[in-house]
C-alpha cells in the first residue's frame, strides 16, 4: 500500500470520526444552558471530545503520509458523512438539495485526489514556525472578540466557526511539521511548536462547540469544513512548497476542483438556512420557544433526542 493510498484512507475514517463528533456537539449546545462555552458536565459532550480526539489521532498518521493539501480538503468529507449520519441517528433528513451538495463536494475532493503531488515538501524553520504561530493565534483571537459584539446568532455562529477552522488548519500545519521532525528525532527545541500545535487543537474544539449555540449544525459545520483545508493548504503551498501534478495547469485545475468543493459545501447549508427562515416565519408572535431552546434559535436546537438530554 503506498503512502498516498493510506494516507486517504486514515483521512476517510477521522472524516467519519470528526462528523460524529459534530453531531454530538450540536445536541449538547442545544440542550445546554445558553451560556455555556464548554459543558464539561454533560458526558456527551466528554463522548465528542473523545470522537474528536480519535479523528484528530487519525488526521495526524494522515498528516504523517500525506501532504496537507490533499490531507486537508479530505477533512471536508466530515459533512458529507454528516448526512446519512444524522438520518440514521437522530432522524434528520436531508432534502435533494443537501445531497447534491455532497456529490459536488465529493466530485470536487476526488478531482483534488487526483491532482495531488505525492512529492516531499520542504520544512520550515524554528524563527518562521514561531512568527506564524504569533500571527495565528493573533488573528484567532481577533476572531473571537469580534463575534462577541455580534447579536445575530447564525453571524456569530459563522464568525466563530471561521476563528474554529482557521484554528483547526494551522494545529494541522504544525502537527505536519512535528510529524516531518519525528522521524529524525524530535528535539526539546520543538516544544514551543508542540505547545502552539495543542493551542490551536484546543482552541478550535472550543470555538466550534461554541459556534453550534443559535446557529444549528450545518452552518457553522460548513464554514469549519471549508475554512480549514484553505487556510492549511495556502500555507502548504506557499511555505513548505507542496504542488499539485502538472505544473501551473494541474493547480489552475486543481483550483477549479476547489471551487467545486466549496459550492456543494455551500449548497449543503442552502437547505437549513431555508428551514431555519421558514420556522421564523411561521412561529406566531407571543409564543415561547420550545423547552431548552431561545427566541430565534433554528428548529434544530428545539428537537434534542431525549437520550442526550
């Protein structure tokens, strides 16, 4: 089995791994108190830290065989796999729009899977590991001070998902870094870039579980999916010098898989987003929302399975 092939495979279990946990996340947000960041409290929220750590466990000996921008995009399966995980287990249906929106995705993944470069990429060095992790963690940061000055909570929702993936995509970049020096022996100079690596991990986590809080799963599930590989892959092919097959052509086309992948990912929120504005529109004025859920809150944050309550 070469490295490619096994590298897909490991991304395709922690897709399945990462979705579930998501789905978890989501219930949890939606039957906790409305202030919580971190409902350490509940055990399901503890069962999709641990789902989420076996997807992460999975990326990394992803991240081990195979370049970031094939290991990254491959991440946006986790929302593909969300569908007919959430029919089966918590009774969601998705409609012909959402499921063209996975055979686009799927489509556009498949073409990047071809386009890919197997070819070793380059490393990066201690002083710009660490000016990239000031930068980031910067930027994450500023992420979050502004979605709290938001009051609409989907925007909020988008805004914390973006801080999320963004996250998400750099703990990738380091981990592929720390997976690089591994196999020659992994110095204590390297701590400081494992420390930024479990800062960015822990800071997604939580910037995630805190973007499903009014704004149901699909949207801010989406613009995690999307904002990761993009943030991971610009850094692969502009610092480590990672490529895609056929030169200027192969990336121009390659770019265009992208854009594939990014529309049906698009498309797999169009759906709820219309579910959403319907069930505003229809909720008579004086009646409260549903138990355990707030005035505005999509419908999904109204129907907890009671097994997760």
């Amino acid at each position: 089995m070469s490295a490619l092939v096994l590298a897909v495979l490991l991304s395709l279990v922690s897709a399945v791994a990462y979705a579930a946990a998501a789905i978890v996340q989501e219930r949890v947000a939606a039957s906790g108190p409305s202030n919580a960041y971190a409902p350490v409290r509940r055990p399901a929220w503890w069962g999709s830290v641990t789902l989420n750590g076996l997807g992460a466990a999975l990326h990394v000996a992803a991240l081990a065989y195979g370049p970031l921008t094939l290991v990254q995009p491959m991440g946006a399966l986790t929302i593909v796999f969300a569908l007919p995980m959430s029919a089966v287990f918590i009774r969601r249906r998705a409609g012909a729009t959402a499921w063209r929106g996975a055979v686009m995705a799927t489509a556009g993944l498949a073409g990047l899977l071809a386009l890919t470069n197997g070819a070793d990429a380059d490393t990066l060095t201690m002083g710009p590991r660490l000016m990239l992790a000031a930068a980031g963690f910067g930027g994450v940061a500023a992420l979050f001070v502004a979605s709290r000055a938001l009051h609409r909570s989907v925007t909020r929702g988008v805004l914390l998902a973006t801080a999320a993936g963004g996250a998400f995509g750099l703990a990738s970049v380091f981990t592929k870094s720390v997976a690089e020096d591994w196999q020659s022996g992994l110095p204590l100079t390297e701590l400081p870039v494992l420390f930024a690596t479990a800062g960015f991990a822990i800071s997604g986590l939580l910037l995630s579980q805190a973007s499903y809080r009014g704004a149901g799963l699909a949207v801010p599930l989406a613009t995690v999916t999307v904002v990761n590989p993009v943030v991971a892959a610009t850094i692969g092919l502009t610092l480590f010098g990672e490529s895609f097959r056929y030169g200027t052509a192969g990336t121009a086309i390659a770019l265009g898989f992208g854009v594939v992948a990014a529309g049906g990912l698009i498309l797999l929120t169009t759906e709820r987003l219309s579910a959403a504005h319907h069930h505003k529109a229809v909720l008579p004025s004086g009646i409260p929302p549903a138990p355990g859920g707030r005035q505005g809150d999509s419908p999904d944050q109204t129907a907890t399975p009671p097994a997760l309550r």
